[in-house]
C-alpha cells in the first residue's frame, strides 16, 4: 500500500532525518500530493519497525515499483523521482549547517560523524551499491594495496577526461561540483540533488564546502569543493588549503588530484580535495632514505620506498613545511631529464604534484607524488601511465586514490574473471571461448600464462596475477623507477633542489 510506505518513510525521517513532530502533518500532505494519494494511512506504524534500518532501501524499493507501476513518471526518471522524496525528508541546508556547527564545538569527529550518517541516511551516499563492491588487500613483501572492482559508479576515460579540461562550461550547474548542485533537480547530462547537503568552510581564507562522495571508495569518502568553477592548479596556495583542512580535521586526510589529464582525476574543470577516515596504503610505507636540509632544517625530509615516486615531508611548522613543499614543486614543474623521459615542458606543461596531507598529533605530514603526463610513440596514452600490457585490467587514469594504493578496477573485471575461471576449470577451448565472448580477447596473454601454470587453486592464481598487474601499473606511473638507473636520475634531482 502507498499509504503505508508514506508513513514509514516519515516515520523513518523522524528517527532518522530529525524530522520535527510537528511537521509530520505538513510533509505528509507533500507526499500525498506528490504520490497523487488522497486518503492517510488507517493503520499505523511503529518507530521500532523502521528504527534498525541504517538506510532507506526497504522503503524505496517499493516506492520505485509503485510509481512506474502508477506511471506517474517513465521508469528513466523514477531514481531522480526518488532523489527529490528524500530531498524533502532531509533538513534544510542551514539546518544540517547549524547542527554540525554546533556539534563541532563539542568535537570534529561527532560533527563528521553526523554529517556522514546522514548523508548515507537521506540516500544521497549509495552504501547499499558501494557495500557490492568487492574489495581485498594485496600484500607484497614491501608495501601492500587495496583492490576494488567498482560496480557502483561507471569510470570516465583518459578522452573524457581531457576533453573537459578546456572545455567552456555550459548550462546549470557549470558541473556536478559546482554548489549550484545544492537542490538541484538533474538533466540528462547532470544527476539530481536534491537531497545533497554541503558545509560551509573557510580554508585560507577562501570559502570552500565540504561533501561526501555518493559512491564512496574509502572510509568517510568526502569531497572539499572551491565555492568557484575553476579549473585545478597545483601552487602553494593548495598546500595551505590541505593544511588548513586538516586543522580543521585532524582525522581525516585530505589531498588534491594532479591539475593534468592522465595523471590527475575525472574531474579537472573544478578545484577540489578528496580525503577521508582511511589510512591509505603509502601511508604505511617505510622511508627509503631521508634528505638533509640546511634550507629546511625544522622539515624532515624523506623519499618513500614505495611503488611510484613519492616524497614525505614533516615538520611541526607549518610555514617552513608551506616553504619546502612550494619550493619542491616549482623546481619539479620546470625540470627536465630527457634520459629518463621527463621533460617539464614543451610549450604544454607536463609536470605537476599530487599532494595529500594529514595530521598526526601536532606534526604535519605532506606526501607529494611526481607526475608527468608526456606521451610518445611508444606509449601514446602516457609514458608515465599504466603501459598496454596492462590496459586489460586497468585502462583508466591514476588519479589520487590509486596513486596513494587503492585500486578501483572497472566493474567488467568481475564478469571477465569469472569466465576465465571458467576457461580454466572447464578445461574450456579459449580461442572458441572468445568466439562467443570477444571482450575476452583482451585478456589472452593473461589466459594463456594461467593455463600453462596448471595452478591447483586457479582463483587465487588469477588474483595474484590481477595483484601483480595493480603493482606494475603503480610502477608505470613512477617518474623515477626502483632500479640503480632510476636511483641515477632521482639523484640529479634531489641535488638539483639544492636543499
């Protein structure tokens, strides 16, 4: 009955969304208006029925089957159909605003901490999409990563990506970051928002909102946007902005995707941040070797064993950590080794950073990943990108996330390697195989390296190979490889910097 999920769904905003008692009449009337219901539900319903759900599902599932059963919309528009109910559950933005605010005067986490509930509470984060994701940990003697097959959210191409970096913005919102989104009810080219709440923040000066990813890949997946629609630009003014994050946030890391296609993320049209409640993999890497400084004394200054080029810089002052890192990347944006394939600039710039930044106590930590998005014959995708012996398990960009060792593959992955543990334990002829199953061509060299390992446990020889190929497109992306020549190179740097 309609009626009936009507009252649970304002009965699970009262327990879930702070729905006001006395405000049950008047949404109540909004729903029945907007589901074209003209009688209240007789029987009732109890706070405990719907008090154990942390998130709506039990509720929409059915709701999304009367409205294209009723056609009050086509089955395309029922999800932004749905997007605009929960939009009117949730408290209005200046409410959502004033209750992290005041929470925050009690503690960072607790405001975070409600921020993230409800985000997940008013169906904004997809936790029930993201909970399908398959995940595990890859342990290698060194260093580890995380691995996901992402079946959540479609991942844009390096094409994509590159198209919009220039591109002039159009329509309303300029893009899906914009704050503009705040309501919003979607086109066909941009999703509803209706229920997205931001916070307001001052970073450096500058006003800035915070955000959760709906599809999020980590612990506490959120997104910092700048209040403007501009395009990305690695400067010292970025690094204050991550330091003044983590201030404000001790307990989360945030960091900024490269301002370059290839290297940097799917989105480069909008200055924005990624951080989160997760300690990342490079965070548990071990210090290769450490780097004196007469110029920088008061920073710690290390280079990273780690799978790409990575430096780590710590200090407790703040302003002298600023300095170091300014200097660093503006001697890195202008340097050239063509030994080692790296030219800054060729009339297009094609170094940059990665920078992420954490808090631990009162020490800032600041990780900085050099990046170079140059292409030529040999690799035309990107010499410093994953090369094409591996496109078949990762084509798309290394963006911040992947560069830092979590890996999200594309959900074709979890198709594909089913049929090829199919291929293996059925003792199946491939080459009919991809006869039936041409995506499958992609993967012959896998396929026909596991085939003639006759591994006892194929899946865990198929995850290790998956494993490995992750490992190696880390490595593709590293400006300075781990070798003696890369080590050479890396040298010339370093003194170069004049530290």
């Amino acid at each position: 009955m309609i009626e009936e999920l009507i009252e649970k769904l304002l009965t699970y905003a009262r327990v879930h969304l702070d729905m006001n008692e006395e405000d049950v009449l008047y949404f109540r009337n909004l729903l029945m208006l907007k589901l074209k219901v003209h009688e209240p539900f007789a029987g009732k319903v109890t706070s405990e029925e719907v008090a154990s759900h942390e998130t709506v599902d039990f509720i929409l599932l059915d709701l999304r089957k009367y409205i294209i059963e009723s056609k009050l919309v086509e089955e395309k528009d029922a999800d932004a159909f749905l997007v605009e109910i929960m939009g009117m559950m949730t408290p209005l933005p200046s409410q959502v605003t004033s209750k992290f605010n005041r929470l925050y005067k009690e503690s960072p986490v607790k405001a975070t901490d409600y921020f993230y509930r409800l985000s997940i509470r008013n169906d904004y984060i997809k936790k029930t999409a993201v909970d399908a994701n398959i995940k595990w940990v890859a342990k290698f003697p060194e260093n580890f990563l995380e691995i996901t097959i992402n079946l959540s959210k479609p991942e844009k191409s390096n094409k994509d990506i590159a198209r919009l970096v220039n591109s002039i913005p159009s329509g309303y919102p300029k893009c899906v970051l914009c704050k503009e989104n705040l309501g919003f009810a979607g086109r066909p080219d941009s999703p509803a928002r209706e229920n997205i709440r931001l916070i307001p923040l001052n970073l450096a000066g500058e006003r800035w909102y915070l955000q959760y990813s709906p599809y999020v890949y980590y612990d506490e997946h959120c997104i910092v946007l700048d209040e403007r629609h501009v395009p990305m630009a690695i400067n010292k003014g970025i690094f204050e902005k991550l330091f003044a994050f983590v201030d404000l946030f001790p307990h989360y890391f945030v960091g900024s995707n490269s301002d370059l296609p290839i290297v940097g993320g799917s989105i480069l049209n909008h200055e924005h941040f990624q951080g989160g409640r997760h300690l990342m993999p490079i965070m548990a890497a071990k210090t290769k070797f450490r780097i004196a400084s007469d110029r920088f004394h008061e920073v710690e200054i290390s280079y990273l064993d780690w799978y790409n080029t990575c430096f780590l810089l710590k200090s407790l002052n703040k302003e002298q950590l600023l300095s170091a890192a300014s200097h660093l990347s503006e001697k890195w944006r202008k340097y050239d080794d063509k030994e080692a394939s790296i030219i800054a600039n060729d009339g297009t710039q094609h170094s940059t950073l990665t920078p992420i930044a954490r808090k631990v106590g009162e020490i800032y930590y600041l990780y900085l990943i050099l990046r170079n998005n140059r292409c030529d014959e040999k690799y035309p995708e990107g010499i410093f990108h994953a090369h094409p012996e591996y496109h078949n398990i990762k084509h798309e960009g290394i963006g911040l996330i992947e560069a830092m060792g979590l890996f999200i593959l594309p959900a074709r992955l979890e198709r594909q390697i089913s049929e090829i543990l199919e291929i293996v334990t059925e003792h199946l002829d491939p080459e009919a195989v991809y006869k039936t199953h041409p995506d499958l061509l992609i993967h012959r060299a896998l396929i026909t390296e596991l085939l003639s390992l006759k591994p006892k446990d194929p899946k865990a020889a198929l995850t290790e190979m998956v494993n490995k190929t992750c490992r190696s497109v880390l490595e593709n992306t590293g400006v300075y490889k781990n070798t003696p020549e890369g080590y050479g190179h890396l040298t010339r740097f370093i003194k170069s910097l004049n530290l």
